[in-house]
C-alpha cells in the first residue's frame, strides 16, 4: 500500500521510498526505513515536497485524511506554485523550539566525557542549524546566535573537547552540516591566533562563522543542492549567497558590524580572485581570510556526488600547493599547525 | 526585455522597470546604462550584471 506523503508528514517508522536515483542523494539505499529525525531532516534539506511511503513495510499507520475544506479555501489554498525562497518560512521553529534543549545540557555538562560531549555538541548543534536554515526568520537568527555563543565559550575552554570536536566533522552534502564543521575549524584557528589578545569579542566572532552560509537560503534550492558541479550561470548565482547573508543579519540586528563581515568576505581571495566584492590582501578582514581557510579545507575533506572526500592531509597538501596566492600565508601556516 | 542579475547582491535590473531613482528611465536596455551607473542595492558596476531571462 504506497501513498505519497508530504515531507512534513513524515515520521519515523515510515518506509520510503526516494524519488532520486541513488546518485542524487546521501543515504545508503533509496527505499528504506525511517530510524531517525535526522534522516526526515535531512530529506527536507534536500528540497523534496513529497515522497512516496510504503505504508505495508511501515510501524505507523497512514495520516489520517485532511478535514475537507470549505471551497473558499480551496481558492485561496489553491496548487500555486510557489518559489520555495518566496514562500514565508514554515512556522516550525521558533525561537522557544529552535534551539535544542540537548545542546543546552551538553554545553553545560561538567561531567560528560570529551568524546561524548563533542558528539552531543555536534550532532545537536547540526540539528539547530538546519532548524534555523529552514526557518531563518530574525529572531529565529538572533536566538541561534545565542546559543553559537555558547558553544563558542566552550571550544574556547575545554580543549580536550574542542580538539574532538575538530575530529569528529562529518562530511556531507548538507549546508548546516559545513556551516557547524567551518564554525568549528574557524574557531579553532582563531584562538590558536588570539589566544593572548584582547580586543576580539570572540562570541560574536565564533557565531559569525558558523553563521557564515546563512546566505544560502536566498540562493534557488535547485542550485543549492545539485548533485553535480555548478555551472558559470549557476555559480554567478551562487555568488550572491555572501551579501544575502549579509543582509540578513543586519535586517535582523544580530551581530556587530566588524562580525557580520565575515559572512561577507569569507569567499574572498588574497590575490583578488575571490568574490563578491574582488578586494584583496590587507583589504580582506582577518576574520574573513579566517573563514576562508576554514571554507576551502571542509568543502575539499566534504564528500560530494561527483568527487570524493580528501584525507584533512591531501587537502592541506593541495591549499598549500595549488592555491598559493587564495590565502592569507600566516594565517594558513598557523591552520596546518592545528592538524599536527 | 531583458532581466540581468547582479552577482554580487542578487538584485535584478530588469528593463521594463529601469531603475528610475538611480535616473534610469523604465525601457533603458542594458547597453545603454551609463558606465558609472552602479548597483542600486550594493553599488557593484555593471560588469556584475548577467543575463537571465530574454524574453
């Protein structure tokens, strides 16, 4: 007995049924049983609306039909298309809901181990950033960045977890997967840089990184997750995604100004061959060359459908070696230092 | 008319409206937008212009 289902309907216990050729997506088979909320999170990351449920090979029964509608609403909730980065975001999270209550206790937890504590850390922090990507309305943005805060305090604190957390990054396709893990390698680089300086509100600035692709979200879904390179067209749109992210947290008054260029400048290069702005050198703050670094490194140890995930060393070897002039030279020295 | 989006922002000019409080009058093509005009939304030049629709 197969239905299609819309994607806010699913729960675990469901047996889909992907309408992706295996290629396209990041689970292990194509049809296959529903064990976390990770998993729903993660086919609603990928752009799906619907997906077809084998409700003979599921534990839950079918949803009940929808109440049938008065015709005035058929009207007005009529099959429209309507651009995904048009429609206002799902009222799914809030600011009381979107972050969560795991990632609190973790944070604050004296006695868990370094490895446990990483992982709780890092799977719950994933989890609010898709939640915030799904819905980054302002004071969504702003609740999230409390919470970066925190883990911010405690990558600064607690050595032992922070250097598990650098070794535990997944690598897969999903932008609150590399926007968790450049928070945390970014981070990482710049307390190795600031550790004995004042003047950096090191708050802000671990939240800016991990808030570094918030842009993301106003760049088509299409281009986003496309499971192959882009091409010139799509990357000219992709390219937006800086100032976009940008704009967003001026719009919602999160972040100082001298943060908020992070998200600006992370994609810009030493030589001028970055973008969107095309400064370069001295012109690009230090937090951005910062990022940058972070940037290129967990998009070349990231696993994609058309290319394979380098080792942390490959990919230091090729920074080093093929982009010489993209990255700030101490800043990299010192980012090689980390992985020793 | 054609539609050109700004690379750097994601703005876009399109040509029926122009951009009439940057003094570009609606219909102006791109082509024949001065050389100093810039981005109204994040003052790029118009080399950050592409394409996107040709209608």
């Amino acid at each position: 007995m197969k239905q299609k289902i819309s994607v806010s309907d699913l729960r675990v216990g469901m047996y889909v049924e992907l309408p992706l050729s295996w290629t396209e997506h990041n689970f292990l088979r194509s049809k296959f049983k529903l064990t976390s909320p990770e998993q729903i999170a993660a086919i609603r990351a990928h752009g799906l609306r619907e997906v077809t449920v084998d409700f003979a090979r599921s534990d839950v029964p079918p949803p009940a039909p929808p109440e049938p509608l008065g015709e005035l609403e058929y009207v007005s909730h009529s099959d429209a298309i309507v651009d995904p980065k048009d429609a206002p975001p799902p009222p799914l999270w809030n600011p009381d809901t979107l972050v969560p209550t795991e990632l609190r206790e973790a944070v604050h937890d004296k006695r868990l181990a370094p490895e446990q504590k990483a992982q709780a850390v890092y799977r719950h922090s994933r989890d609010m950033m898709l939640r915030m990507l799904d819905a980054p309305s302002a004071e969504n943005i702003r609740a999230s960045k409390e919470a970066l805060g925190s883990v911010t305090d405690m990558i600064l604190r607690d050595d032992q977890t922070a250097r598990n957390l650098l070794r535990i990054t997944a690598h897969d396709f999903y932008t609150y997967t590399h926007s968790v893990n450049v928070g945390i390698i970014s981070l990482m680089l710049a307390k190795a840089m600031f550790k004995n300086s004042d003047g950096h509100d090191m708050q802000e600035l671990g939240a800016g990184f991990f808030l570094h692709d918030l842009g993301k979200v106003k760049v088509d879904a299409a281009i986003i997750n496309k499971p192959a390179r882009l091409d010139e067209t799509e990357m000219r749109r992709m390219r937006i995604h800086p100032y976009q992210g940008y704009k967003l947290l001026r719009d919602a008054d999160a972040l100082t100004e001298e943060c908020r260029i992070i998200v600006m400048e992370h994609h810009e290069l030493m030589d001028g061959g970055g973008y969107p702005k095309r400064i370069k050198g001295d012109q690009i703050h230090i937090y951005g060359r910062i990022c940058c670094i972070a940037d290129v490194f967990d998009a070349l140890t990231a696993e994609r459908s058309y290319k394979k995930a380098m080792t942390p060393f490959d990919a230091l070897t090729l920074m080093r070696d093929k982009m010489p002039n993209h990255f700030d030279r101490q800043l990299f020295n010192r980012f090689v230092e980390l992985f020793r | 008319m054609r539609r050109y989006l700004c690379d750097v922002c994601g703005y876009i000019y399109d040509e029926r409206l122009g951009d009439p409080d940057g003094g570009i009058a609606p219909g102006t093509r791109m082509e024949d937008i001065p050389d100093d005009w810039v981005c109204p939304e994040c003052g790029a030049t118009k080399a950050a212009f592409i394409l996107i629709t040709d209608e």
